[in-house]
C-alpha cells in the first residue's frame, strides 16, 4: 500500500463543504469518487481542513492509502480527469507510509478577504466591505491572538476539538487594494473561528471600544463579533 | 431632461452578452429594467461596448436621458437596489446633454487574461494556458498592431463596424504571475477583435513562425488564430 499526498483547490461556492454527507455535493464526496474511477479501488481520503459550505481552497492537502501502481504524475492527471471543474488536484506526491494529512499538519492557513468597493465580478469570493476602518486598531487587536490561547470565544457548541487551546503563529492584515485580507496562521482551527475572528475584528476597525484580550479572556461566544460568511475565507496552505 | 453616465462592473458569465434581446438575459436589459423601476420612466440606454455572451467588464460605460429629480449618487443606489447581483453601478454622473457613452468614446481598454497554472477558483474568468510562451515573441507580435491599421483580418463577416480602421493605442503584456494579460486599448474594436488577437499571440507564444504585420494585411480572417473563449474578456475601461 503507498500512500498519496494531494494539494487542492476547489470553489466553495456549489459545494456543502469539505466532509463527506449522504445525498449532498462535497469535496470530499467528488474527490472520493474520482479517485474511486482512477484506481479502481475504494479510499478513505483524509483531509486537513475541514472547511464549511461556501468556503474555498487554494491549498487544502488530502491524503489517501492506494495499491495503484500510477506515477503522482499519471495519477493526477487521472483524478482531474474525473473531476469536476470546481475543484482541482494542484500536485500529487507519495508521502511516507501512515501519513496523515489531518495528524501530522503543523499549521493551517487561512485568509478572510475584505473588498473595499461593491463588486459583481467577486461577489461570491469576497465580503464586501465600505464603510472607513481604523486598520490599525484592527491589527492590534490582532496582536493580541498571537501565541498559545484559549480560543472558545470563537467557536460554537458544536465544535468538536480535542482542546480551545490553539497555538497562534501569525495573526495580520495585508491590505493590496481594493482587497484587504486577514491572515491567520495556526496549528488548527476551531469550527467557525476565522469568520468569528474576523467579524470581532470588523468591528473594531468599524470604531467599537472592544479589548481583544477580555474578548479571548471571556471564553463566551457571545463576546465575540458577528461569524462573517462563508464566501471570503480560503484555507491557503497547511505545513507539515 | 438631464443625462447620466454609468460606470458599471458585470460578471458575464450567466448573461447573454450586453445588448438587449427578448427572451434572454442580458445588461442592457437588466440595467433598463432596473432604470424603470428607479425612476419610474422608459429610457433608452447607450453603451460604450457592446460585450459579447460571456465577457465581463469593470468599467463599461452607459448613458441616458431622464427627467428625474434624483442625484447622481440617489440614483446609484436606486439603480443598484434593482439590479441582480451580478451587475453593480460603480458610479454615477450627470453628463453634459446629448452626450453618448459610445460616440463620445476617445478609447476602451480590453483585458484579456491568461491563468498559467490550472484552477478551479477563477475557471470561469481566465484563460488557462500552461504551455511555455516565448512572451519576447508575443511582445514583438503586438507591436505592429500599433498605429491606425485596417483589422479586417481579425473579425468576422457579421461585423459592422463603419470602418475596419481602428486607431490601436497600447498593444501590452502584463505579467502577475499565475496571470497574464494581454492589454490592449483602440479608438474602437471590432466583433471578436480581441479575443482573434489573443488567439494568434498565443500562437506566435507558444511557437508559430508567424508574421503579424502579413497576417494584419492579408485581411484575411483565416489568417488569424482561433478566436479564444469569452470568460477571460474585461472591458476594463472607456476614455472620454
């Protein structure tokens, strides 16, 4: 049995996320059957991030156990071949026997992207947002999340984590107008985290007086911002 | 009667190109419907380009007569409380009277753009070519676009335009890697002219021992490369 490491993108857009659901379209759910096509066999594909309806990937890694004599190459090319066009196999590599793309991540990262004039063209990957922000009152909201914190004011009852503790390595904004990203960096998310962070720190560049740091120190969910929706947040990269 | 010029952004993609047609969806008829409602009056709208099935814009201009008693920036977010998401009113101003978004351009600016490496994210608004490009060859093929030539090689019969002359301005390759962008700014354009032109620089790139200058006077549509998709086409701009 050799073991496959894919990198993928899709677009969120049509899809009920990420994990594999009776009677619905997701990633997992396409992949699996493409792959199934390919191989001719049945493969669990394990994923690193199990991103929302609506959200998309530039990078998300899937993993999966195969008898396939195929070359990454041929078996790329095989698996895009059954695939449809909203996702895409970026690169397949042979990781090492029992990789995991979910286990053995170090850190996963994620951008929320902020359009600063109304747009048709990118309404369904962008959140649009006019109104004046004091970015940096944002950004040193943001300060506040880097290192290892308690992170329960983000998420919700139904996030199942082993542990709110999460190990915030970098936590910015980069603004190259008329886009302005948030981008979180950490060795994993909680359900809903980024789109709550996101919203708190809306909020703040929108003028409200709020401390990050009682935010987080609270550990209630109804301390943070408004969850923004699921279109503007792409799971970029994972590191292993 | 006052008169009004529209700067308006569209996403082609689900839109039976600009002009008005019955029983299809297009921007000319959406922008009318959604002016109706506004101001409660039938006005005739103009464009500056009359984009084909597919193609988006950024900046296509129109213009029309109204006796409303509405500011420019009232009517902005009137029209846009009408309009489908996919259409959006960037700006609004009135103009001198009697002026025409498509007689009075100077110039449009048209986009098209190459994606470099496959996508799922932007597949219905670029272009994807992943072979290697001479991009020296492409850059050297544009030049002798530039000046006022007869263009007639790079349309179809079902073009008519007063004259195939177009007075070509900026003739340009632009590289943000994974993108590429074939910019080109003319006086006017022909039916399928950027798109033909795009399709034989990308043959002349991918190695083709053409001659732009005998194939642009042999005015000879089959001379031209294949007409490429529509999906990677902005009319980004028009000059007045």
């Amino acid at each position: 049995m050799r073991t496959f490491k894919l990198i993928i993108e899709y677009d969120g857009t049509d899809f009920h996320g990420w994990q594999i659901q009776p009677r619905v379209r997701t990633v997992q759910g396409e992949l699996s059957r493409a792959i199934h096509h390919a191989t001719c066999e049945r493969s669990t594909i394990t994923g690193a991030g199990r991103t929302d309806a609506g959200v998309h990937a530039v990078g998300q890694v899937a993993s999966f156990g195969s008898g396939t004599a195929m070359s990454p190459a041929v078996l790329q090319r095989a698996v895009n071949g059954w695939l449809p066009r909203d996702v895409r196999v970026r690169s397949v590599e042979e990781a090492p026997s029992g990789f995991s793309a979910r286990f053995d991540a170090k850190s996963r990262t994620y951008h929320y992207i902020f359009i600063r004039r109304p747009t048709a063209l990118w309404r369904n990957h962008y959140h649009l947002v006019t109104a004046d922000l004091d970015i940096r009152a944002m950004r040193s909201a943001l300060g506040e999340l880097i290192g290892e914190k308690d992170f329960t004011t983000f998420t919700t009852a139904d996030d199942r984590s082993r542990t709110k503790r999460c190990d915030m390595k970098r936590a910015e904004l980069v603004e190259t107008p008329p886009l302005l990203a948030l981008c979180l960096t950490a060795d994993h998310f909680l359900h809903h985290m980024v789109r709550a962070i996101a919203g708190t720190v809306l909020e703040i560049g929108r003028g409200k007086p709020w401390n990050m740091a009682d935010i987080l120190a609270a550990r209630d969910f109804s301390r943070a911002g408004q969850t923004l929706p699921p279109y503007a947040l792409y799971l970029m990269s994972v590191r292993y």
